[in-house]
C-alpha cells in the first residue's frame, strides 16, 4: 500500500482524501473547518483525526494540497473590446482558477480604479489590442493602475508592441509579461497566461493568505481548487495516452457562494450550415456565477428565476417564497430540520443549477437574410454532451441529487439554450474531484482510475 494524502482548503472547510495509488483505492475522506484566522494547520489536523478514525493511523508518504481558503484566488480583468480582449481576458483567469470578480473594457474611469482598490484582487490581468493593433487603450491603463495604493500582481498579456512601454509605465511595481490572449482578431491564446496566473498563485498568493503555516505538513500547495476541479473533469473525459476517458462532459459543482460550472466539450454547431458569434470557445471552459449560490448568494437565485419560478419547484406560496430566502440569507449555517425548507432547498438547488448551466452553455437563435433563414450560435452546443457530474456541498448532500442535477439538461421551454439534451448524471458522492486534480499532477493513471470507480461506474451502473 501506497497511502498518500489530499487536501483541499475550503473557505468553509478542509476536506482530506487520504488514497492508496497502488490499488487505486479511496481509503477515506473527512473534513474539519478551516480555521484560517488561527492557525490553518489546526483544521487540518482536525480532519486528519476525523479521517483516522475510519482509517487508522496511516503514514503518509506524500501529501499535496489545493486552496480556496481566504476567498481563493481574487482577479479582475481589463481588455478593450468585451465580445474580444476583455472577453479572452475572462477566459483566461477563469480557467487558471481564479475568482473573476469584474471584467473591465475600454479605457478606466477614476470610479473604476477607486473599486478596484476596495476589492483589493490578488492578480490583476491587463490585455487589450492585438498584435500591432490598438496600443492606446492599454497604455491608457497601465498608467491609471501605476496609481493603485498597494503592489498587485499585474500580468501584462495584450498588444505585444506596447508592453515594454506598459512595464515601463508600472516600473517599481510587480509586472509579469505574457503573450497576447487575442494576437489576432478572432483567436484566443490563454494557456500562456494560465501558467502565469498559476506559478503567482504558488509563489507569491500563498504566502499572502498565511497558508505557509501548512507546508510543515503537506509537500506543497500545488493550485487553486478550482484549477485542480478544471483538470480533474478534464482527465475524467478525455483520459490518459491509452487509457480512454468517459467522454465529453459537463461538470456542475453548487455552493454556499458561487456555482461553478465546467464543459469539456468542443461545442461545434450540430448543423453546418450555423454560423458561429463570437470568439472561439475553449474546450475545456470554467464559468463562475457569483450570484448564484445556496446561502451567501441565495438573493441571487430568486432575482435570476424570480419567485413564481420558486414556488412552482418547491409548491410553497410565492409570498413565503420571499420570506424564506430573505431568512436563508441571514442564517449561512443553515441545515433544513423541517419539511418546507426541504423544498425550499430543494427549488433553489433546481433553480441555481438550470441557471449555472443556461448561463454557461451556448444560444442559438434564428436570423433572417437575404438569403433566407439561418441560425446563429454564441457559445457552446452541450446538447451532444454525454455526461452531466454533479459535485459540490449542496448537491452531493441533497436528498434527491440526480433530480436537481437534471435541471441542468436542455429544456424544451427554451429551445435556444444548448444545454446537454440527453447526458446521464455522474455524482461525486465523496467529493473526491478536486482531490482527484491534485492526484494527477503526480499520478494521473491512479486519479484517472478512482474517477472511473467512484464517479463514472456508479453512474453507469445504476
């Protein structure tokens, strides 16, 4: 046996996996609140102890950890055009892992760099312009942020003709420069930027957020956990050299605060004959909803669906629809005791989840020309998508998991979203994904396998 540990600091909790790589066995998982204002090493140690009580005493022989303890990794993003640089911006700190907080386009106001300090980001990504293209707007920026009161980050990835003057402007400050996320018009290259945002992460943001206090205990803070869920689904889907994976998929992971959704498909249009709007879609894409969430964010799901969508899922009057969310609000720590708040717990999951995945997949939508009738797609076409994993707190602890999991396939009520139209629902009932990302880095045939046996077999043999 071959035992190695997994950590997850969470906002709320830390969650340890503890795994045998040569079985390619889960031995057990526990979680303990994090206690990031003390010291972080007690909640781990906590956990551990919870873990070892249906384990035994196991001796580790490595231990890797992810974190979105301290609000995880905080960005804004600033690019010129939103449908382009703006837009490749966002996609590029989203799939690092980050927290997009806002994007900016065109050039800053005094307004948007006074919110810009309050929000006080970890990384600041400046792009804008393609190659030889438009130098003014980023230049423009690069100066009102040599203005920011603190030292961030600031990952420089637009017009490569400006971006020595850009250094220069931010002299004295922590610049990073990376190849343009748009050097043409209409293609997206965001995997540069990505590495960056990353190694920041590791070498600087860890040490910013006191999770130093961990590495006594584990080898090292590999990413953010959302990095690590990103590269779990991808390996889930598309395997390992030889060893197939499960297919195209998309993942669905409901919290307290946000709802985070990722789709490892190519999203191509079903008919040739649709045109496409908009830059190139990534294959494997992570959305975040910041206002769709199960507590903290549980205004946010009444103001997306409204309350008579609410009371329709849950069948309690839309009036004490309002009350009961007004109190979820106030009360973050809350488990439903009684049979109402089941279903009001319930509609919101449904709700969050359809609005997640809508707000994700792609649109299409008729256009008449000249030419007669054709369709126009924005985004991506999940309709063909095998597979939907439902992850997160809210869903794996949810009484009926696989029914508020399939709000997230397509609905005939509307028929312009291109959610997956058919996909079986895989549950990651031991919350093992983001785990299962760290484990790859290291041993991906192992994580690979465990997916297989705990996620993917369950579902298809039901």
């Amino acid at each position: 046996m071959k035992p190695i540990l997994l950590v997850d600091f969470g906002s709320t909790n830390t969650k340890v996996t503890a795994v045998d790589v040569e079985a390619c066995e889960i031995l057990g998982t526990a979680a303990a609140y994090t206690t990031v204002e003390t010291d972080i090493n007690e909640g781990l140690e906590n956990a551990i102890k919870i873990l070892e009580q249906t384990t035994g005493h196991l001796e580790f022989e490595e231990k890797y950890a992810c974190s979105s303890a301290a609000g995880g990794l905080k960005m804004v993003s600033i690019g010129l055009v939103p449908e382009l640089t703006a837009q490749a911006s966002r996609e590029a700190s989203l799939g690092a892992g980050a927290k997009v907080w806002k994007t900016y386009s065109f050039e800053l106001t005094k307004g948007d760099l006074k919110e810009i300090e309050d929000y006080h980001p970890d990384i600041i990504l400046l792009s804008g312009g393609t190659d030889g293209g438009n130098s003014e707007c980023i230049l423009y920026n690069a100066k009102m942020l040599a203005g920011l009161s603190y030292d961030c980050p600031i990952v420089l990835a637009g017009n490569r003709n400006a971006a020595d003057e850009c250094e220069e402007i931010l002299e004295g400050r922590t610049v990073y420069i990376c190849e343009n996320v748009m050097p043409k018009l209409g293609e997206i290259n965001i995997e540069p930027t990505q590495k960056q945002i990353r190694e920041i992460f590791l070498n600087r943001i860890v040490q910013g957020k006191g999770l130093t206090k961990a590495m006594d205990l584990v080898s090292g803070i590999i990413m953010p956990t959302p990095s690590a869920m990103l590269v779990a689904m991808e390996l889930l889907s598309d395997g390992w050299e030889e060893v197939p994976g499960i297919g195209e998929l998309v993942g669905v992971d409901l919290g307290g605060a946000t709802t985070d959704v990722y789709s490892v498909a190519d999203g191509n249009p079903a008919n040739a004959s649709t045109v496409i709007k908009g830059l190139p879609e990534p294959y494997t894409k992570r959305t975040v909803e910041s206002d769709i969430g199960m507590r903290y964010s549980v205004k946010g799901i009444l103001e997306a669906v409204g309350e008579r969508r609410l009371s329709k899922i849950s069948g309690i009057n839309k009036n004490r629809v309002v009350e009961l969310v007004s109190w979820l609000e106030q009360h973050t720590d809350y488990i439903p005791d009684n049979e109402e708040m089941e279903k009001m717990d319930y509609a919101l999951a449904c709700a969050a989840v359809e609005t997640a995945v809508e707000r994700h997949s792609g649109s299409l939508e008729q256009v008449f020309t000249p030419c007669g009738l054709t369709y126009v797609q924005s985004g991506k076409d999940l309709r063909r998508v095998k597979y939907v994993v439902a992850t997160g707190g809210a869903l794996i602890h949810a009484k009926h998991t696989e029914e508020v999991a399939k709000y997230a396939l397509f609905d005939e009520s509307k028929p312009g979203s291109l959610r997956p139209e058919k996909a079986e629902i895989l549950i990651d009932r031991k919350y093992i994904l983001a785990a299962m990302g760290l484990l790859s880095q290291h041993y991906p045939l192992a994580a690979l396998e465990i997916m297989k046996k705990e996620i993917a077999y369950y579902g298809l043999e039901k």
